[in-house]
C-alpha cells in the first residue's frame, strides 16, 4: 500500500502538475478502491481515487460520470486521469452524507432532490449501451446471500425442502424484476453514496457498475436504505409520489399503478438479501467488520413485506431462522 501511495503522489506531481499539496484519508469504500483528499497551498481541494488496476476498472466511472453530468446531475467532475494507472483526480463535493444530514425535519427536502435526480436519469438517462440487469446477475447477487450469511457466516444447514424454497424465492424475485420497465440503474443509490452539495443536490457517488435494468431498483435502495429506516406507510408514500411523477415523466404508464407497489417491495427484497450476502463477505474475504452491524435492519426489511406477500413465507422463515432479523 505504501508503495502505490508514492505511486498517486507522484502522479499527482509529475502528471497533474501539484506541487506542495497535503493527502488525506477521505473515506473508505466496500471495493478495493481509496478516497484520499489533496488539498494545495491555496486551499483548493480533489478527491483522488486510487484503483488498483489489477483489481478494479477506471474506466465505467470515468464513462458513467460523464454519462451522469451530460444530464445535468452532480456527478464529481473529472480534472484528470491516468486509468492505466488506475488513478482518477475528481472534483471534491465535500464531505456531508446523506446519512449524516437526514432527520424528520430534513428528509422530505433531500429525499425529494434525490428523487427528482432519479427521475432525470430515469426519463433521460441510456436504455441501451450499459449492462443488462438480466437474470442471471440477479440470481449470483441472492446467491451471495446463500453462500456468504447463511453458509459462511452462520453456517447453517438447510434442508432439502429449505433448499428449494430458497430457489423458488429467486426465481420469484428474479421474475419480477425483469417484469418491470427498463430504465437506467446506478445500483447504490443511498444515503452513503448521497452528499449534500451545492445546487444540483444531490451530489452522486459510486456509479460505475449502472446497469439497464428495473425501474424500482434504484428508488428502493433510497426509500429501503440499508444505513437508515423510515416507517413503512411514509415509504410508501414516498414510493407512490415517485410512481405518480415517473408517469408524467414518461417513464410509466397508468396501468402500471396496480403492479408499482409490489415491484417496490420485491426488487427490496432481492436488494436486501443481496446486501446481508454483501456485508457479510466483507468480513469474511475482506476483513472489514463494519458492515456486520447493518444485516439486522437490512434483513428487517425482508421480514417486513410478510404479511403482504405470503408467497414468500418459506424465504422469510429462513430470515427468520439466521437469528439476525428484527421483528416487523
């Protein structure tokens, strides 16, 4: 690590043409990427991203940024790159989340930024030249879930009859995902991927693996945020303003109301059982435990939907056998 430290410091010398800066820390990241902030002796500031090539790829964020900028969002501008390298100079939008600014009094105003940004991407944004979101993705990401929580870290032994139930759930959740419109998805669309900027708000982190795929996703990962919860009938709410704004915009249709709300709720489900699956290889491959304390709320969501899709009660007894899951 030291050793690619000099590396960006001497990039940042010999290529972008910094002299006497200072290089800090800016945040961690659930990749292999680093956030370091370089800030010179006049005061201005970048964030520089340090991706090791052998492990991650510049170049889907390089692409979606400018992707995301042409539409007018505020996707951190590009000041220089060197993606043979793996290093990326990018605007420094600060350093206020979403998850550290949303309380009752602010929650409406900055979901409804972030909304309206959606909808931006949603009506304008690609429907081709990205990543299908096809089924064969969405039933690895559950997998993770499989062979990550419950094999690895709980290591649970389900039954045969379990077994299946699992299978017959993905398949379920998998179904209704591609059932939905197609739309361009950033994939981490939440509070920890959210800053709070300078008009256009919000600031847009953590883009590069955007997909074509359900119209949902995206709005569930913000309204079902793995870091901070909300109480179901104000998502709800939430969800169907969106709904009602998609159609003006062109995104749905009228007839989509009756099925909006039952998309919403599974494509949360696939998201939260992918997310537990998540957290838990980071502990386990990665050795970063930070994420173990956020499973509980994120499968909580999962035991949540029970009363209102009981074709998923084999799915949430299994939740529920982990131990990890809150009660609704």
């Amino acid at each position: 690590m030291g050793e690619r430290l000099e590396q960006l410091k001497g990039w940042l010398v010999s290529d972008v043409g910094l002299n006497r800066f200072d290089l800090r820390p800016a945040s961690g990241d659930a990749s292999f990427r680093r956030y370091f902030r370089v800030t010179d002796q006049g005061g201005n500031s970048w964030i520089a991203m340090d991706a090791p090539p052998e492990k991650e790829d510049c170049r889907p964020f390089a692409e979606v940024a400018g992707l995301l900028n042409g539409l007018g969002l505020h996707a951190p501008r590009i000041e220089a790159q060197d993606l043979r390298q793996g290093f990326l100079l990018l605007e420094d939008l600060g350093s206020r989340l979403y998850l550290d600014v949303l309380n009752e009094q602010t929650v409406d105003r900055l979901y409804g930024d972030a909304m309206s940004a959606l909808m931006v991407l949603q009506a304008c944004g690609p429907r081709n030249g990205l990543p299908a979101y096809d089924r064969a993705l969405l039933l690895q990401e559950m997998g993770l879930f499989r062979d990550w929580l419950l094999d690895r870290h709980l290591q649970l032994d389900l039954t045969g009859s379990e077994q299946r139930m699992l299978t017959e759930a993905f398949d379920l959740l998998a179904d209704n995902a591609l059932e939905q419109p197609r739309v361009c998805v950033l994939r981490d669309y939440h509070s920890r991927n959210l800053m709070l900027t300078s008009s256009p708000n919000p600031g847009i982190l953590d883009f590069q693996d955007a997909v074509i795929g359900p119209v949902t996703y995206d709005l569930v990962s913000l309204l079902k945020d793995c870091y901070i919860s909300w109480p179901r009938v104000r998502v709800k709410q939430w969800a169907m303003g969106f709904y009602h704004l998609a159609v003006q915009s062109g995104v749905l249709r009228d007839e989509h109301e009756g099925s909006f709300l039952r998309w919403f709720d599974l494509m949360g489900v696939q998201r939260h059982l992918k997310a537990a699956g998540i957290f838990a290889r980071l502990y386990h491959r990665d050795g970063k435990d930070g994420y173990l304390g956020d499973i509980p709320r994120t499968l909580g969501y999962v035991v949540a939907v029970e009363a209102d899709y009981p074709e998923l009660s084999g799915l949430i007894a299994i939740v529920r056998k982990t131990g990890l899951s809150p009660s609704p």
